[in-house]
C-alpha cells in the first residue's frame, strides 16, 4: 500500500464520521423549527415550551455524547453547556407555562 493510498483511507474513514457529527445539532434545529411552525399558527405557548424542550434536548445530548460527537452543540467546556442549555430551557420553559393573558390570551 502506498501513502497515497494510505491517506485516501484515513480520508474515507474521518469522511465517514464526519458526516454525523452534526447530527445532534440537527436534531435540536428540527424541534426548534416545529417551535417556529407552532408559533406561526399562533399557537406561541406550545412553540416556546417546544423551544424550551428543544434546549433540555441539547443539555442531553451534550451531557450524554462525547466532545467530537457533539458537533456544534459543543460550545464551551461539558459542564458550562450543560449548564447553559438547561438554565436557559428552565427560563423559557418558566415564561411559557406561568404567563396568562396578554395579546396572545388564546391557547
């Protein structure tokens, strides 16, 4: 086996995992973007407890998976992520289920 050979196989491999290191990303986009269809069809408490349960689901997914699966989930160390996503999904979670009333009064 050549090093040209050698490095096409490194290449393929790296290629390989790379193309789901973004995954878990994907998956939290995918339950902000039904948050925002929610929220469009006025229906703004379910979007945003949605979009709350979409950052808990980024705070597991961070605690769960190591550092280069994580993709662009991985944003400062483990424990500041963790503690970043679930603090701000407590807040939005918090703003969606207590506040009653207002423009948005039905649903």
């Amino acid at each position: 086996m050549t090093m040209t050979e050698d490095r096409r196989d490194i290449g393929d491999r790296r290629s390989r995992t790379a193309r789901f290191t973004q995954l878990p990303f994907a998956a939290v986009l995918l339950v902000v973007a039904v948050a925002a269809l929610r929220i469009v069809q006025y229906h703004w408490r379910e979007g945003a407890a949605l979009i709350g349960a979409a950052l808990l689901l980024a705070a597991v997914l961070r605690a769960v998976l190591p550092t280069a699966r994580a993709g662009l989930l991985a944003i400062r160390g483990k424990a500041v992520d963790i503690v970043t996503y679930t603090g701000l999904a407590a807040a939005v979670l918090y703003v969606a289920l207590t506040i009653i009333g207002g423009p948005f009064g039905s649903s």
